[in-house]
C-alpha cells in the first residue's frame, strides 16, 4: 500500500510540491488544505489523487502518512507543533519561525516527541552542491579558506508575503546559510552584515532590506560569503563556491547561469537564464520530497533532510544578520543565544570576541 501525504499551504511553493508528492510512485493519495479556498479547487483540479480537507485540523485527523507544510511562514510552528501532537510526521518548508524563541520552543517540543521533523533546506539535495559537499569532506580541496553563497531572486515576491517574511535574511538568506553550513559541517562564531535598499519602498516600510551581502566567521577560521537581492533581472542565481588551499569547487553554474560573459573568447553561459527556484531546484525538491517518503517508509536512504536542530542553528545565524545589520556591527552567534536565553535585545556596543583557532 502507498503513502497518503497531506499538504497544508498550496501557494507557489505548496502547489509545486502537491505535484511534485502525486508524482512520487509511492504516494497513492493527497489530502490537500489551504485557507483560500481557489487554491484548493486548482488543485483538485489538477490532481486526481488529491481530495480536500476543510482545515488543517480537518487534514491531520484525516489517517494522513505525513503532512507537508507549505503555508506561510507565521502558521509553521503552530502547525508543526498539532502535527507533532497527533503523531505525524513533518516536512515544514523554512524557516520554522519568524524568532529565535519560537523557533527554539517547537524544536524543543520535537525532541521529547520523537516525531520526525525536517525543514525544506531543499539545496542539500541539488546533485552538484551534494558533490561540492562531498568533495570538502574527502578532504582533495585542503583546508578551505572561503565559502561563497548567492541567492539572487530575479523580482521580489508579493507585497503580502514581504511584510509576512521575517526580512531577507529570515526568508532567503537562510537558504544559504544552511548550505554553507552543511557544506563545511562548521559552526558560524560571528555575522557581520550589511543592506541596502534600492528597489519597491515596501521593504524599508516593513524594516526589510531588498539586498544584502553577509560575512560569516566559522569556528575553522573559514570565511563564509553570502550575497542575496530581489532584483536581478537576469534571472535566479544561485551559486555556492569553496576554495581551499589545494583545489576549488562550484556548484550553479551551468548554461542557465544568469551572467552576460563579455570574456571575448568564452561563450559560456549558453541556454536560457534560470527563471525561478522552481525550474533551478526542481530536481532538488522532488529528490527531498523523496528522501522525507523514503524516511516515512523507514527504507533507507542517502538522507540529507535538514533537521529542526540545524533549522534552529540556521535560525541564530539568521537573527544574528538581521541584528547586525540594525546594529551596525559584527554580532557573535553566542551574543543571541544569551540574548534568547534572557529574552534580552542586544547592546548597540561593539563587543570584541576573539575567533577560536581550530
Ligand atoms: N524551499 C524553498 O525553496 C521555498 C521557496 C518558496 C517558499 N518557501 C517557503 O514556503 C512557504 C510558503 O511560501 P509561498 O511562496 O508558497 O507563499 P504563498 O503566499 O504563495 O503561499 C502560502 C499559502 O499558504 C496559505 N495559507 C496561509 N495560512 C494558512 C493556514 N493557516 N492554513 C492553510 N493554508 C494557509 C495561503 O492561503 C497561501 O495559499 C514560506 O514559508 C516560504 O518561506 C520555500
């Protein structure tokens, strides 16, 4: 007998992964949920496996396998949590709050459950960042002295989802964050990050900045390089980069890479600039949906799935930006966790910290 998955949220990316889970041979039906009822009827009407639920409380008494969550971001941690309740297990698209606190509360609830819980960290199953990955494990590329990351989105979401965001770093900067994190299986000591506004005035309105570049300092002494905008108009450019001291990898750069080469004797790029993260990761989100199926099934599998642990960990790098770039300073990851662990704001004073030697 197959699956039966539920999938709560069926927007741009709920509705991408309800095909994405019909498709799997696995799955043999959906239970699908959205608070617009529009969204539930396009679905239905596009997917035969798939019948509805009236709410999500509706959806998670419904015998489901496991639920995808894909709403917006402000419902993750409640809905995380019912599901954990009734024994189901999660797949929560990021971030899994919008603070620290919360974030901190749900994984809290999800180690004494038992429950498997994993955060769509979707780049983990992208073929060339897994073999970016493997290639710094084995160790060919020496000790690696720089990580690169970029996330440029090719136009800003809806006006609606920026203002329920979290911010960029909160929203889509954590996408890198994770990878670099993943990548070098290293823990981010310091954040010193820095964002300006240029486009729609909705971001600064919201307190948001539309671009950004982040410094990480790893416990190593790696340098971690992060870049994300909502406006390159080329197309969506996604990229991760290590250098070490005896080789160089990089991931993203095919023929759809949304660079214009005036390099006179290269043709390279190609094809067509990528458009959208679902024509970029549409092999990476049916590779996770796959691996969370697999995990369900309890067959075994190469899994990569990111837990609510490293989600959280993700969580302080992402506060630590957004308070540098308020603070105007380098912010050390330890500074938010005694923050959090007080339920204190951070001081507007630089305070020095000395980088760890490995
Ligand atoms: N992993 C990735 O690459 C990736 C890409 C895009 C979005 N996301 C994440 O996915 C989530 C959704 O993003 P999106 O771009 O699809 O947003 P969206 O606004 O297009 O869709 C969100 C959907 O959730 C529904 N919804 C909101 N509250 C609900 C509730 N309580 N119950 C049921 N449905 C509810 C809305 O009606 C909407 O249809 C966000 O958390 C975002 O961070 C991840």
């Amino acid at each position: 007998m197959g699956l039966t998955i539920g999938v709560i949220g069926l927007g741009r990316i709920g509705a991408f992964h309800a095909d994405t889970v019909a498709a799997l041979p696995w799955v043999d039906e959906l239970v699908v949920t959205d608070a617009v009822p529009a969204a539930v009827d396009a679905t239905l009407d596009r997917l035969e496996s798939a019948r509805p639920a009236a709410d999500t409380d509706e959806l998670l008494a419904s015998g489901v396998d496991a639920v995808v969550i894909a709403s917006a971001t402000p419902t993750h941690a409640e809905l995380i949590e019912k599901a954990v309740a009734a024994g189901i297990p999660t797949l929560c698209e990021k971030p899994i709050a919008l603070s620290v606190a919360d974030s901190a509360e749900v994984v809290r609830r999800v180690g004494d459950s038992g429950v498997p819980v994993r955060i769509g960290y979707n780049r983990r199953f992208d073929p060339a960042m897994a073999a970016a990955r493997a290639a710094v494990v084995s160790g060919d590329l020496g000790f690696i002295t720089t990580v690169r990351s970029t996330t440029l989105d090719p136009a800003p979401p809806p006006t609606g989802y920026i203002a329920a965001s979290g911010g960029i770093f909160r929203d889509c900067a954590v996408h890198d964050f994770d990878t670099v994190r993943w990548l070098l299986g290293d823990e981010v000591v310091e954040v010193y990050a820095t964002g300006g506004n240029q486009g729609d005035p909705i971001f600064a309105d919201v307190g948001d900045v539309d671009t950004a570049s982040v410094l990480l300092t790893f416990a190593s002494g790696t340098i971690g390089v992060v870049s994300v905008t909502r406006y390159n108009g080329r197309g969506y450019d996604c990229r991760l980069e290590a250098h070490g001291s005896t080789d160089s990898v990089v991931a993203g750069w095919d023929d759809g890479t949304p660079v214009r080469n005036l390099q006179a004797d290269s043709t390279f790029p190609t094809g067509a600039p990528h458009r959208f993260f679902m024509d970029r990761f549409a092999a990476a989100y049916r590779a996770e949906l796959g691996a969370f199926c697999d995990e369900v099934r309890a067959t075994p599998s190469p899994n990569e799935l990111c837990t609510a642990q490293d989600a959280l960990e993700v969580a302080l790098i992402a506060e630590a930006a957004t308070q540098s770039v308020a603070l105007r300073r380098p912010v050390h990851i330890d500074e938010v966790r005694t923050a959090h662990a007080a339920g204190e704001h951070l001081s507007t004073t630089t305070r020095h910290t000395s980088i760890r030697r490995p």
